[in-house]
C-alpha cells in the first residue's frame, strides 16, 4: 500500500472510533445521570475522609459504586443529615435510594464541619470544637444539675435574716444556674442531628487542623477546605476510572452489536478503494460541520451531536456489514480494540483525526498551473542574424 492509501485507512478507522465514542458517551452519561453516580463517587469519597480504613465499606471503591452507595460510618451519615448538605439533593428518578449531591462547594463542606463539631453545651463555640474532638471533656448537665441541687440545698439551711449576704448571693447565683440549664437543655432538644462518633484516625486529623488552627475557627474553616480540595481531587480521578470502565463495558457491548470489528474493518479498507474514499469525505465533512470539537464530559453537548452521530453510524454500519471476507484471527480480538478505543473518549479521537486529516490536504497539493509568460513580465526574444 502507498503512503495515502495507510494514512486514510487510519483516517477511517479514526472517524469510525469518534463516532461510536460519542454514541457510548452519550449512553455513559444518560446512564449515570439517571443513577446519580457523580453523587454516589463524591459519597464515597467523604466517607474515606470521615471515616477509619476499618469503618469504610470497600463496595464505594468498586465501579458498581456508579450504581449504589454506602455509608459506613455515623459521621458520614450526620454529615449528610445535616440541612446544608441534605436539601442539596434531588430525588433519583431511576434509582432505588435518595440521590446525594453531585457537588459540594468547600465553603459548604467547611461549613457544615464545623457546625456539626461545635454544637454542644458550651457558651464558647471553639470549646465546643475541642468537646468534640476528645481534647477537653463534653459539657455535662448533670452535673449543672447537682450544683443546682447542691446549691437549694444549702439555702434551704440558711436563715434569711441572720444570713442575709449569703442568703442573696446563693439566690443569685441559684436563679443564674437554673437560667444556664433551661438554655443548654432548650439548646440540646432543639438538635437536629444525632449524636455521632468520630473515628480514631478521622479524629486525628481534624485534631490536628484544630491545633494548626490554634483554636481559631476561620483558621480552622480555611484548612478544612484546603483538606477537602486535596481529597477533591482524588475523588474526580475515582470517578473517571470508573466511567471509562463502563463506557468500555459499553464499546464492548455497541461494537458486538453492530459487528464493529476493528481487525476485518482495516482489511476491508486496504482492499477497497470506494469505501476508503466515503470514509474520509465523510471525516472531513463531520470536522466541518463541528469546528469547535466535541465535548465528552457534557452531557447536552452531547445530545447535540446524537442526530448526526446516529445518522453517520447508520449510514456507515449498512457499509462495513456488506464486507463478506474473514480474516484469520480470532473476531473477538478486533471487538476488544474497538471496545478499548472508544473508551478513549470522542475528544481525543477528534484531535487526532483532526491532525490527520490536515496532514493528508497537505500530500494532497495540487498541480501547479504552468504559468502564463504574460503574467510573469517574461519576454521571449529571439536572436537576430
């Protein structure tokens, strides 16, 4: 084979892998917009922040996880309680559960730690902080009550005239203490929340970040979300693993279905020079129509492209199953490539094509004209005698 003839059979195969990533996309997303799974992985991911490696349920880490979660700790499970988290999310339309949020701003993440982790019996809020985190003990209103107690006790034994000093600072202090124990018993019924437990290591860390802080809550606030950001990252890089994962389940499954066999594919291109031909028209005619590129990870973009998509496959699929001829090797191999090549995703296969397609206009010059003496200033003289 020349040189062109290679180049446009790797144009056709190209253009052919674009079309069904874009095709396996677009059913990836429909797919894991229904299940809520951009919800499910970030789950996943603030419960192996909130939780010990013993408390967290290995399922999250599996690529079922794009399909159903757990939560496998008490601090998670408040977490997501909490108001400014809970009515973030919708309810799913396919799925079994209740949706969770797809995205949390580290401002609200930050938030919602600190609200949970200060709320306590203590006036002083960083105190509530520390109760939390195991660093001073947790306020107890028994024991406001037996100072109460105590404290009816002793007046009960004084004589309001002879003791009129002390008489008066006990009342007072007694009617302070049973103002403190209505407002922190009022504040304790009013929770919202359950009471939840903080794992060791999980405890440690924000320990930690309460004593970098140096007991200061916006300096608190501030390396909470720098620490959710970090593990941000992770988490997208959890999610996409597991979308390529299925988006080759889903290759595998478009390519078994339209007999897209990447192996018979370019042995039928080498040999016929029609079909190479239509292939790299219609290349060239897509990246035309579609000089901004395309867009894998949005969703309506993607149902923009689905109509021309669908109509080149169609178009295209009556073409490679009229290829008769066989090859030697095993079919299912060329399957798998092709499976393997979708799961690239349409952008990188669009880059591509796009480069090839101008490295063939550039083999391609045309003839140039023979130009016209006239038009150069050239004049043709001839020799005399």
């Amino acid at each position: 084979m020349t040189g062109l003839v290679v180049l446009d059979v790797f144009i056709s195969l190209i253009f052919i892998f674009l079309l069904y990533s874009l095709f396996a996309t677009t059913i990836v997303e429909s797919v894991t917009s229904s299940f809520g799974s951009r919800g499910k992985n970030l789950l996943a991911g603030i419960d192996r922040m909130l939780s010990d490696d013993g408390n967290t349920n290995r399922f999250n880490y599996t690529f079922l996880n794009l399909f159903i979660a757990f939560r496998g700790n008490g601090f998670t499970e408040a977490f997501y309680k909490h108001p400014s988290i809970k009515f973030l999310a919708q309810k799913g339309l396919v799925s079994l559960a209740t949706s969770r949020p797809s995205y949390i701003a580290p401002e609200r993440f930050s938030a919602a730690m600190i609200d949970l982790l200060r709320s306590g019996d203590y006036d002083d809020e960083g105190e509530n902080i520390s109760a939390s985190l195991g660093i001073i003990p947790r306020f107890d209103l028994k024991e406001l009550q037996g100072r109460i107690d105590q404290l009816e006790s002793d007046i009960s034994q004084l004589d309001a005239k002879k003791d009129l000093f002390e008489f008066e600072a006990f009342s007072e202090e007694l009617a302070y203490l049973k103002g403190d124990l209505q407002k922190k018993a009022n504040r304790s019924s009013a929770e919202i929340l359950q009471p939840f437990t903080i794992d060791k290591e999980t405890n440690y860390q924000l320990k930690s970040l309460w004593y970098d802080a140096a007991n200061d809550i916006d300096k608190f606030r501030a390396l909470i979300e720098k620490w959710y950001n970090e593990q941000m990252d992770r988490i997208v890089g959890w999610y996409k693993r597991k979308v390529t994962f299925l988006t080759f389940l889903v290759g595998l499954g478009l390519a078994i279905a339209f007999k897209v066999d990447t192996i018979q594919i370019a042995s039928d291109l080498s040999k016929n020079e029609d079909m190479r031909a239509m292939f790299v028209a219609g290349a060239t005619e897509f990246l035309a129509q579609h000089p901004d590129g395309v867009d894998a990870e949005t969703f309506t973009k993607q149902k923009q492209y689905m109509d021309s998509v669908k109509s080149e496959i169609a178009k295209y699929n009556a073409v490679l199953s009229s290829q008769k001829e066989e090859t030697d090797t095993w079919p299912g191999f060329g399957y798998l490539i092709t499976a393997f090549a979708i799961s690239l995703g349409g952008p990188f296969w669009f880059d591509l094509l796009n480069k090839l397609v101008k490295i063939r206009s550039s083999l391609q010059m045309p003839v140039a004209a023979k130009e016209d003496p006239r038009k150069t200033g050239a004049v043709e003289t001839k020799a005399v005698g």
